[in-house]
C-alpha cells in the first residue's frame, strides 16, 4: 500500500492511495482518498492493531498548515478525524508527520513545527501530548524511527554554512538527546528517512544534488555513531528525491518521487531488492584490523603509504576522506594480493 500527494499546481493537493498484492511488481489505478480545494500534503500512515489504517497528513484547511487525521478499515474509505492537537495555536505552521507504532502500541510522531523539528507521543487510548519538544533546531523533512534495542533515531536536514545537510540525534526517552552527528558534506543534501534492516543494522536514504541532478543515496550503522561510506542508489539524470522504505527479510522495499518534470511533475517509483546486510564488510574490517592495517602518513597532504595483509578479497575497495569525514576524490578499486604495499598520490584524487 502507498499512499501520496498529487499536487498539479502546488496549491490543492489531493491524496491517492495505490495497492500491490504481488510484491510491487503491479499496482492497481491510484484512487483518491483525501480530496479538498485546500491543500493536503506531507503524510504518514500506519497499519494500526485491529487492520485499522490511520492516516496524518498536512492541510491548509484552518488558517494555515496543520496536521490532521484519518482513519479507514480497507485503506479506500476514509473518515477525516479533524485537526490533531499538538500544543500550537492555529496561525503556528506544522505539517510533515511521520507518525511509528511502539511495542506498548503508543505512538511517536515526528513533525516540522516553528523553527525546527519537533517530537511528540500518544500514549495508547490517550491524546497527543502537547509540549512542543524541540529535537532538531532549524530542521527540515525530520523522520523518526525506533530500532529494536529501544533507541529512537531522529534524522533531518536544515542548513549550514556551506548548505543543506543530513543530520541524526539518538535517544533512549524521547527527552535527552545526543548531539547532532553530521553525515553528509556534499551541499545539498536532503529528505532523510531512516529506518532499521532486517540485520539489525540502522539505513539512512536521502537525497543529494550531484549535478546534473538529485540523486538517491544510503548510509548504514549498528549503533547509530559509526556509519559506513555512503552508497549512491540512483544514477539518473534527472531528480530522485523524497525516499520512504522498509525492510522485509533480506528485501528492501524502496518508494521515492522521480521527476518527470522539476519541480512541477513526479512519478511514483518503487523497488523491491535484495539486501543481504554488510555483516561481510564488518567481519573484514575487524580481520583487517587483528592484522594491524599500516597507514601512513594519517593524515597526509600529497601521499599516502598503506600496506596490508593477506585479505581473502579480489577487489580491495580504498576510500579516502579529508579531516571534517568528507570523501574527497573517487573511491579506488585495487587488485587485492597477499602482503600488499601501494601508494595512493595525489594524481589519483
């Protein structure tokens, strides 16, 4: 089931749902669900306890952007709830909810609010508190999700000096949280949405503007501080943005917007793969590191020495960062042999 926007004029947006029953391979014609002169825009959905479905999304119904809800048993028919309460008053502008399910079947919503991101929870039978907790000053896009040792991840964009970035924050009651952990350095980066494999690894999707064009890319972490090198996903020449997934097994099941025409013509993409986890990527890097790694000079201005032992690998993947964890130049590809000594300059970068 995905439900979206279509917003033909980015004014009066209307909300369609489409379904799948053999694994994304067929959809059936999308059908409207939420339709209105007004505006109806960011969204979230869940599959509640009882198969009942309920929605929160953005409308412009009542002065300015608030969150409201829905609630539906078939996922067609939809009844409209009204406004949620969260503590703002009615010219206060929020709206971008995502909206998990806790173990206890209380509910966690993160949402863009004034000046940032914000959090809020909805004890099960009970209303949304309404204390406006602030997670991610000047955030965008924020995303919320709950790994399965009980650590929420909070992950959105705002800008920094040198432009839009993705940043996560951790914690274990919604209350205290970590510091902000910077993962990307590229400018423009946007639109992040984490969420937890099937490996117990924490992924991260978002999208970044490598010209031509925004392209789709991934990070992955087992504690949520040290994140493997970024992935790109996508290689089109035209924008890939607003990525939402889950994981199933060893499956990813990845729906993101594709631009047809920017920024006034998406399509809906999905895609289903295989994700088999990088279990074999940690077990080499702790191999690698029994057998003591030489770097050096670390860091370096021209050149950098590396020798390494026996690997067990055909293909030795190098990537080289600069001193604020930027990736600077190509990743290099070298053929792999017991015992190796080679030199990365400069003309390689």
């Amino acid at each position: 089931m995905v439900v979206f926007c279509r917003n033909p004029d980015w004014q009066s947006g209307d909300l369609y749902v489409t379904f799948s029953s053999d694994n994304g391979i067929s959809w059936e014609t999308p059908t409207p669900i939420i339709e209105s002169p007004q505006d109806q825009a960011t969204l979230s959905f869940l599959q509640l306890p009882g198969d009942t479905f309920r929605l929160w999304y953005a409308s412009n119904e009542n002065i300015t952007y608030g969150i409201y809800t829905a609630h539906s048993l078939d996922g067609i028919a939809w009844n409209r709830d009204g406004q949620v309460d969260l503590g703002w008053e009615p010219y206060d502008m929020h709206y971008d909810p995502t909206v998990i399910i806790e173990p206890d079947s209380s509910l966690t919503m993160s949402y863009r609010g004034p000046g940032g991101a914000y959090i809020a929870h909805k004890p099960y039978g009970e209303t949304w508190d309404t204390i406006r907790t602030l997670v991610g000053p000047g955030g965008y896009r924020p995303r919320v999700m709950k790994h399965s040792n009980s650590t929420y991840l909070y992950a959105y964009h705002r800008n920094t000096a040198t432009g839009y970035e993705v940043f996560v924050r951790t914690s274990l009651d919604r209350i205290n949280w970590t510091s902000e952990l910077r993962l990307t350095f590229s400018g423009n980066s946007h639109d992040p949405f984490p969420n937890e494999t099937a490996d117990g690894a924490y992924m991260i999707y978002y999208a970044t503007h490598m010209p031509p064009a925004y392209n789709l890319y991934r990070r992955l972490s087992y504690d949520a501080v040290n994140w493997d090198i970024e992935e790109q996903v996508t290689y089109d020449a035209t924008n890939n943005t607003q990525p939402h997934f889950f994981a199933e097994s060893d499956d990813i099941f990845l729906v993101w917007a594709h631009a047809i025409l920017f920024p006034d013509d998406h399509d809906v993409y999905f895609e289903r793969f295989n994700y088999p986890g990088i279990n074999e990527t940690v077990e080499f890097i702790a191999e690698a590191k029994a057998k003591a790694i030489d770097i050096s000079p670390n860091p370096c201005s021209k050149e950098i020495r590396v020798t390494i032992p026996a690997c067990n690998r055909d293909i030795l993947n190098i990537t080289i960062y600069d001193v604020q964890g930027r990736i600077t130049g190509k990743p290099q590809y070298l053929k792999c042999y017991c015992d190796n000594v080679f030199t990365i300059g400069t003309n390689y970068l």
